[in-house]
C-alpha cells in the first residue's frame, strides 16, 4: 500500500481574502492581488526535512499552455534550487513562515505573485517525495494597493471609491436638462469570478492564440480593451446586445436595467447569450463593474452633447434643406453618450499613464472589433491624436467642429455655420465620496473659446492628417489593384484597413469639391465673392417655460444683427422627434415666417409645439430638435442656421394614500374609507 506524504490542505480563505480586500466576493474560495502575499498551510503525514535531497517543487500555472518564458508558468521550491529557464518572466516568490513546525510536519507557506503576473484563473501544484498534489485555485486580480502593480492608486479614497465601492450614478439627459439614475455594480457577488474568467476566456484573441491571450493578461491596457470588445456582443460570445430602434419585445428595455449584476448573471447562466438590451449607459455600467472586479480603477463618464465621427476628419457634418429639414448627417451629435475611465501605467507609452477611455458601446470597429480605447485622457487633452488607441474617435466625441451644410433646390451645396463650442459639454461622472456630479470637462480640452482650445484643436488636426493620407494611399492602392483583377477577369474580396475606411467625398454631394488639407473641413469651391456678406444674424432660443412632457412647449426664437440697415427676413423652423444618438425619427411642425429685422433691435418669434401635436411623433423618442434657417431677402446667398435640441422633463407624480381599514368576514372583504365615512363589502366569487 502506497503511503501519502500530504495530509491536508488550508488555504486560509477568509484571512487572507480579507487581506486582498476580496472578502466580499467569496469566504471559500482564493482571491488574491498580484504584489501582495498570501499563506497556505500544508500538513505532511511525516516531518519535512527541508533539504535539498529531497525538495518540496511548487508549480503555478495559468491557461492551457502555460510557459515560463510567457510568464504564465512558475517553478518554486523550498528550499530554493529549482532551476527555471533564463527567459522566465513573471517569476513567484515563496518563503516558509518562521512559525512553521517542520518536525510537526506543518508547513505555512507564503506565496506572492509578481506584480506583473497575468490575471485570471491559477492552479498551483506541489510535490513531495513523487507524489504530487494540488495545492490551491487562486484567482489573481491587478492589485491598485501595490505601488509596482500597474493600476496603482496612491488615494486610499479613490481606491474606495473607483475600486471597493458597488454603487454609484449615471447622468443622462441633455446639456441643460440632466438627471443622474442610480447603478448597482455588484462586482463582489459571489459568481462574478466565474463571470470575470469567462469573459477574458471567450474573446476572440483567445480563441485566435490563447498562449499569447494569456500571456498578455499581466498588462491592464490589454485586459481593458479585451473586456470593452466583451461588454457588447457583436463579434464574440459578448455580454449585451445593443438596441436603438425603439422596439424591445424579446427583451428588456435598456432604461430598465439598473444593475449590471443582474446582466452579467442573466449572460451566465444563459450560456453566454447575449442579454437583450443595451445602450450606451447599460454598456459601460456593466463594464465599470468587470473592471473593478478586475482591480482595475474604474469611473462612469457621461458626456453631453457628444459627437459621434463616422469619417475620422474630426467634424461634425449636417445636411439640412432650404426649409431647415435634417437631411441626413454623415456624423451625428448624441443628447449624451456614457463610457468608462480606467486609470493604469501605460507601458507602450508611459508619458501617457494614468486614465484612459474605454467604450463599450458598438459604435465603430478598431482593429477590426467593435471596441474602443484605451485612449489616454492626457493625449487627447493634448491633441495628440496619433496615440493608441482610437484617440481620434475619442477626440472627436468631446472637441470636434460642427459644420452645418445646406442643399438647395438646384442640388448645390453650401456650407453655411462651424460650431467650435458645441461637442463635449458638462462631462460628468461621479465625485469621491458623495453622491454629487463631478466635472470633468477641462481634463479632456481646453475651456472653449480660448485661444489654447483652437490651437490643440488644429494640432490635433495635423496630426490626424497623417492617418487620413495613409488610409486613402491603401485605398488607392486597393482601387488599383481590384482594377487590375477585373481587367483579368476575377474579382476579389476588399481588404479592409484595421479602422474603417475614411473617404470624405462619400459624405459629401457631388456638387460639392473637396479642398484644403486632408484633416481639415471639406469646403466647397465657391465663387469669389463679388461683396463683402452683410453682418451675421444671431440666432438663439428661450425656454418660456420648463419642456413638460404632457403639456405645450413654448419657446422664443430671438434674433438680431449688428446691421444698420433693416433687414427683411424669410425664417424657416422645422421640429423633428429625435432619439438620444442624434438621430431623427419623425417631423412634428413646421412652419415659415416674414419679419423685418430693425437695427438695434432684438426680433423675437413665439414657437409653441402643442403636446396634440408632438405626443405621436414623439412616442419611443427622447427629445425633438428644432432647426430655423434664417435668409436675408436682400442677401439671400447668405442664409444663417441654428439648432436646439429640446428634452421633456417627466411631470411630477405624487400619490396620496387614502386612510382604509381592510376586515374580512368568510367570504366577504369590506373597506372602509375614514375620510368618506364609507362602507364597501366585496364577496368573494
């Protein structure tokens, strides 16, 4: 009969899960931090010699092929004279505690993964005198308390607040009417290190090479971009499924959720399918709370007026009819648009350390997957485009121009206002400690209007321009060589560039000639002007009253110029229904008035939008859009164009509780209301 030399494990779950600050998510099962050492008592059925004659090996492993040389392989040893390859990275340390009792046969190991170990799932093997034995599970997180780790934080309240905390808040609405709702994250309930395992298991890059995945897994940038491209279900077995149509049967509205635990489980327990439905602020919710699991520190960031590039030339182009009609818009501006910031040491590009945009929400491919960042927040604060990852994008969503076109009814096309202040207003995200809105505005631009804003914004430009000119080289390239395959008869399948491909003119009329350099505007090819344009005329609204949803919306539409002349005006104002991405859905009025323009003097035009008129066309919508070109009879080749994007506050509801006293009888039920003195009986059948 064979003896064994192991008698019993202790892996000390609740002491040292309370040592890692892991307590919350499991009693029973290991969860370590990387940098930080956790203890393991073995028990021998004989003394332990601690000799080198005969050695206890410790081996620690993570994925399926596992490698010294990729960090995701470790041979231990006590005492230590394991010999271990010369390109070993990620290397343990252990040590046996003073206190054990060797000839007791007990043995308190101390075991630390580096602070650059890969994160995930661990089993640890120990032998003995040939006979093997499996020592511990342990999942390792990034460790923000370890100042080697890279998502270190040196404030004890950030790492309460970014890390520890489960609950927090996230502002939605629109720059001048915004509410926050409150989001459970939840990432310390007891299943989340089988969700948090899983969704760095199914992405896509594992599957294509899961020895280099997980090797990759020591660096947060890689394992924040993993999980972005994991929240959303549009190229691997993601978390949730986006929906902006309006129509949610199947699922459940995405303004329902308010609490990503309940995603992530729905998601497990369902075999990975995605969960029905997400949008922007349900996505980063979600992704906030696999972050924090993770360690990585992690904040909600909501951003108003948020612009969404589709073409990478960092403007915002709308296409409007003479009757101030939206057209189309080759970009769009959202109401608001949520992601998340992750703060961690950048190792591709250290000068760019400390916290990073990520984006879950599907909304562009990087890299050929529909993910987005990490974009430092210094880069693009700085203009600096060229930094990995999807700064140009990000850039964008916060700083970019609007530039307002319109298409006559000869099919030309002009371009008629630039809105440099815009995009990117009031972005939010929750202060530490309290339940306030915190601005973050000024840590991704300049303040608007200064001179420093427009310098950052044209450096930006120039920098960006160097991709632009690559992309329509490969493209060229590419038209060359699909020429060439059709001239011989075949035909081809197009390469795609690792971004989407960029090609203004595609955005643009045909009427229309693209000049000036490739990151700038698209400008039309006019005339010489034969005179000077006759001075601007200001548009701008006023709320009469709070937008109620319920009751009439009453606006004024104030104008005036600096002209000395008067000025005959044709005004033309179309409401549209719009969603929060910024886009229209259906016209609700419009309308065209004659005024004269007096020197000096403010015009001011009523517009009331009756709730007959706007409750159908706003149903499933989220706010309306009210667009008014102005033309100056005189000058009509000059018109002016200004918008307003209008959201309805929900009424209040209040409910009064009436005083009732509730007595059954057998088969009867009677009520009895003390404020009317009266009696109900209802029987039963």
């Amino acid at each position: 009969m064979t003896a064994f030399v192991f008698k019993d494990i202790n892996h000390h779950c609740p002491s040292n899960n309370f040592d890692h600050r892991t307590k919350e998510i499991s009693k029973d099962q290991l969860i370590v931090r990387r940098g930080q050492a956790f203890k393991i008592t073995v028990t021998l059925t004989e003394p332990f010699l601690n000799s080198s004659a005969s050695p206890l090996f410790i081996k620690a492993i993570t994925g399926m092929y596992a490698s010294q040389e990729r960090g995701t392989m470790c041979y231990l040893s006590v005492p230590d004279g394991v010999e271990r390859s010369p390109e070993a990275k990620a290397v343990w340390s252990l040590e046996v505690y003073p206190t054990s009792s060797l000839m007791k046969e007990e043995l308190i190991l101390r075991l630390t993964p580096p602070a650059n170990a890969p994160v995930g799932e661990y089993v640890i093997m120990a032998e003995y005198k040939k006979e093997e034995k499996l020592l511990a599970m342990p999942m390792v997180l990034f460790n923000p308390w370890c100042p080697k780790d890279a998502v270190y934080m040196e404030d004890e309240k950030l790492r309460q607040e970014y890390v520890m905390n489960e609950s927090g808040r996230i502002w939605r609405g629109s720059v001048f009417c915004n509410t926050p709702m409150d989001w459970d994250f939840g990432q310390f309930e007891d299943n989340m290190v089988t969700i948090g395992q899983q969704v760095l298991d199914l992405n896509h890059k594992h599957k294509e090479d899961p020895a280099l995945d997980v090797s990759l897994r020591w660096d947060p940038a890689y394992v924040s971009r993993v999980i972005s491209a994991m929240i959303n279900s549009e190229d691997d077995k993601g978390v949730l499924k986006g929906n902006w149509s309006g129509d949610y049967s199947g699922g459940c509205s995405p303004s329902r959720w308010c609490s990503s635990h309940d995603i992530l489980t729905q998601w497990l327990d369902s075999n990975n399918r995605p969960v029905k439905y997400g949008q922007c602020w349900v996505f980063a919710g979600v992704m906030c709370s696999v972050m924090r699991f993770f360690g990585i520190p992690c904040r909600v960031v909501t951003n108003f007026a948020s612009a969404h590039d589709n073409d990478g030339n960092l403007t915002i182009d709308k296409f409007y009819d003479e009757e101030g009609n939206l057209l189309f818009e080759s970009d769009s501006v959202w109401n608001f648009h949520v992601w998340v910031e992750g703060c961690m040491k950048r190792h591709d590009n250290e000068q760019y350390s400390g916290w990073q945009v990520l984006d879950p929400t599907p909304q562009e491919r990087s890299d050929g997957v529909y993910c987005c960042g990490p974009s430092p927040k210094l880069a693009i604060l700085s203009g600096h485009t060229e930094v990995e990852f999807d700064t140009p994008f990000v850039y964008a969503e916060v700083n970019a121009d609007c530039v307002v076109w319109v298409i006559k009814d000869n099919g030309k096309c002009e371009k008629m206002e630039t809105d440099t202040k815009r995009v990117g207003q009031r972005i939010s995200t929750k202060a530490v400690g309290s339940d306030e809105r915190e601005d973050l505005t000024l840590t991704y631009k300049p303040q608007e209007g200064t001179s420093l804003e427009r310098y950052t914004f044209k450096k930006a430009e120039l920098r960006n321009c160097e991709y632009l000119k690559k992309i329509r080289k490969e493209e060229k390239e590419e038209r060359r060589r699909r020429r060439e395959e059709a001239e011989r008869g075949t035909t081809v399948s197009m390469t795609t560039a690792a971004t989407k491909p960029i090609t203004l003119s595609d955005d643009i009329p045909p009427d229309v000639a693209v000049v000036g350099s490739a990151g700038g505007t698209p400008e039309v090819s006019p005339k010489p002007p034969t005179s000077p344009p006759p001075p601007k005329v200001n548009i701008t609204f006023e709320e009469v009253s709070k937008p109620t949803n319920g009751k009439d919306v009453c606006l004024n539409l104030k104008l005036n110029s600096k002209s000395p002349k008067e000025r005959p005006l044709i005004i033309k104002y179309n409401i549209q229904a719009m969603n929060y991405n910024g886009k229209p859905t259906k016209i609700i009025l419009k309308n065209k008035k004659e005024e004269t323009l007096l020197p000096g003097k403010d015009l001011t035009i009523p517009i009331v939008v009756k709730f007959s008129d706007y409750c159908k066309p706003m149903f499933g919508s989220d706010g309306m859009k009210v667009s008014v070109i102005v033309k100056d009879q005189k000058n009509p080749d000059h018109p002016y164009q200004a918008d307003d994007d209008v959201v309805l506050e929900d009424p209040p509801i209040s409910v009064t509780m009436c005083p009732l006293m509730v007595f059954f009888f057998g088969t009867e039920m009677i009520v009895e209301d003390f404020r009317q003195n009266g009696t109900f009986v209802q029987k039963d059948g």
